[in-house]
C-alpha cells in the first residue's frame, strides 16, 4: 500500500459559496469566495503507517482503533483577488455511542504539524561616519562593514488540538503559497474501547479582508448534511 497526496480533489462532498456571518451588513455585498470540500479518505492506521515506516506500528495504550484521514478542501478568491488572508479547516470528532463521553475518541495526531515558507534578505550593517543598514552590498571603501543575513519564517500551514475531539489546521497566505488552491492534511482518529465508532464533520472558514475590514465567512446551514461521516 502507497499513499500519495493528489494534486486535486477528486471527489467532492460539497462545493458552494461561503456566506458571512448574519450579523455582516453591507450596503454592497462583497463577492463571496468559492470552497471545495473533498470527501474524507479513510485508511486504517496500522496499515497505513507500517508501510511509511516500513516496520510492524505499535499503537499506543488505551485506545481500540486507530485510522488515518486525508481531508481536502480547495479555496477560490472572489473575483481572482487575494482577499483570502487565512482559512482553518476543523475536525469534529464524537462517539457513535453518547454514552461513551466526549474523549471517547480524539486526534492522535495532525499532519502538517508546521509547515512553513521562508523568506531569507540580505542586507549590509555599515560601520562608516553613521551606522546604517543597505540592502545587498552597500559598504563603501574605508568602511568597516558586515553582511547580514536575516530570515522571515511565516507559518503557511499550522495545525492545532492534537489530543482533542475538535484539532484543526490554519492556512495563511503567503506569496509562494496562496490560498487560492488546493490543500490536503491528514489526522491519525483514535477511539477508546466502547466508543461504537467515530463521527465525524468538517468545518470550513475563510477570513476575508473587505473596505470593512476583515469578515469570517462559513460553510451555510445546508452544506452540513453533506461534510458529515463516520468511521467504523
């Protein structure tokens, strides 16, 4: 068994606008962006993860079943402008049985955990009639000088809530990674015994900078029924 993260989605489990919240008013409504939400991949964990390693895998204690999830959505700035500043996909995770409590099943673990882009600069630190700072190569003759490097991490993937029913990842735009595309996360779901199996919803946000001011749009009442599943 392979598994390689696709380009695209391929199956869809809903695809629509987003909608502000009821309290947004505005005398011209924005255009709202485009979400694409794939239907949840299911692998069961052991198998999956004994081939990445390439050795027998040893679930942890106190758990029954463990499975591993690749969840995809894709994002489409309104009009093509990048307005999209930051979107976050969350996976609500609860027992099939109710009786089983609400950590009766939780994220294991989240991939990516951190994923970043990195932008490097290079300036000069010119010890000359002032201290100055120019950017490349600027120290001039009979000046004591030094080349700076200085590095700018911005997190473009971030997930959060590892050991929790509600984990989630948070997707910020950045030049050489915009949120206008594609995005694929996986989660490890583990399910205590008596929990009965694991339900499941995906959660869809986009933060959209508008002449008002950045507005968080969502998923409509009608798209729930279609981003909800289970796992036996």
């Amino acid at each position: 068994m392979r598994i390689v993260t696709p380009a695209e989605i391929a199956s869809v489990a809903w695809e629509g606008e987003l909608i502000p919240p009821p309290t947004f008013k505005s005398p011209v409504p924005p255009k709202r962006p485009v979400a694409t939400i794939g239907q949840p991949e299911i692998w069961p964990a052991a198998e999956a993860l004994e081939t990445k390693v390439g050795k027998k895998w040893t679930p942890p204690l106190g758990a029954a079943s463990y499975w591993l999830l690749r969840l995809a959505c894709t994002l489409h700035d309104p009009a093509g402008h990048p307005s999209v500043t930051e979107a976050r996909q969350t996976l609500y995770l609860r027992p099939r049985y109710a009786g089983a409590g609400g950590r009766a099943v939780y994220a294991h673990s989240l991939f990516p955990d951190r994923l970043t882009v990195e932008d490097k600069v290079e300036f000069s630190a010119s010890l000359g009639p002032e201290l100055k700072f120019v950017s490349g190569f600027g120290v001039k003759a009979g000046e004591i000088g030094a080349t700076v490097e200085y590095r700018k991490v911005f997190p473009v993937i971030q997930s959060y809530g590892t050991g929790e029913p509600a984990p989630y990842w948070v997707f910020r735009s950045h030049a050489a990674h915009p949120l206008d595309g594609s995005q694929f996360v996986y989660a490890v779901v583990a399910a205590r015994a008596g929990a009965g199996g694991v339900r499941a919803t995906v959660e869809l946000t986009a933060t959209v900078e508008t002449q008002f001011g950045p507005v968080r749009y969502g998923l409509p009442e009608t798209a729930h029924t279609n981003v909800g599943f289970t796992i036996p």
